[in-house]
C-alpha cells in the first residue's frame, strides 16, 4: 500500500512540474505594437544604464529587466507588482508581488506577455510523444496493486478434493 501512496504522490509532482513547464513556456515577453502598456497586464520593462544607476539601492546593482503586472501607467511613471527582477548577468530573483514606482525615463523597452505557438507546439509535442512512449511501453505500473495484497486464484478443479458442500460453506 505505501508503495502505491508513493507512486501516486510522484506522479502528482511530475504533473505539477509538468504543468509549471508547460505553462511558463508557452509565453514569451516581446516589444508591445501598441502605443503604450495596458493596465492589469503583465508587462517586462527593461531599464536603461541611467535607470540602473538611479535604481540600484532598491534592486541591488546590474538591474536589468523588472517584470510583473502593470496597476498604473500616469505621471510619467510606471506602477506596477514586481513578479521577478532580472539582472544583467542573466540571475533572476522572484518577488512577492510588491507594488513599485518606476520613472518612464529609467524604462528602455516596454514588452508585453504573448502566447508563443512555437513553444506551445513544441512542448505539446514533446508532451504527446512521452505520454505514447509510456503507455506504448506498459510504464503504467504505478497503480498496480502490490502482489503480497492480491488473492490467490482459486486451484485448478482437477486438484479439489471431493466434497459435499452445504449452503453455509462447510465441508465433510
């Protein structure tokens, strides 16, 4: 029993971490067409090398790239909740989603959030091709039960002994 409560505790992890792939790869962040950024979208602003200076007390040095969802877009400032902050040696930290102020003037780059077809095809397919790899290879042994906990078959009639039965189930 506990190898089957196992089973079914790592396959809920594989699906979780299945899911978490799936989702985060089917967008991508790319330069917004319109003339400015909606408010309530998720947005990834890339800043310039005077914003990365006047902001570096508050996100550390070598900012590049603040992501999260936009609240406001007035003042000549950005509003938004931080999700991640990116820097420029490619490390990300991720944030709780506090709200922060950041001047139009530090932002080189809006890019908004997209879905990705590429991608979204690509990880479907891979998705697909593993899911027929395992049932076409019978890997579908987790739910099985264990075989200590199974009844034995009942022998073969040939190897009966003879006897009378009575509806209560007893012999003689």
């Amino acid at each position: 029993m506990a190898a089957v409560i196992s089973g079914i505790r790592l396959l809920g992890t594989l699906s979780g971490v299945l899911v978490f792939v799936t989702a985060t790869a089917c967008y991508e962040y790319r330069p917004l067409e319109t003339a400015g950024p909606v408010v309530g979208e998720p947005v990834a602003l890339q800043i310039t090398d005077r914003g990365r200076v006047q902001l570096s007390d508050r996100f550390g040095p070598g900012l590049a790239e603040v992501r999260g969802r936009l609240v406001s877009n007035a003042d000549n400032q950005y509003v938004l909740n931080v999700d991640r902050v990116w820097e420029i040696n490619g490390a990300s930290t991720a944030w709780s989603g506090e709200e922060t102020r950041l001047d139009q003037s530090f932002v080189g780059m809006v890019k908004g959030r997209h879905l990705s077809t590429t991608r979204t095809v690509l990880v479907s397919g891979l998705g697909a091709g593993l899911a027929y790899f395992m049932v076409s290879r019978s890997l579908n042994g987790l739910f099985r039960l264990d075989p200590d906990t199974t009844t034995p078959p009942d022998p073969p009639l040939r190897n009966r002994r003879p006897g009378i039965r009575i509806p209560l189930n007893i012999r003689f």
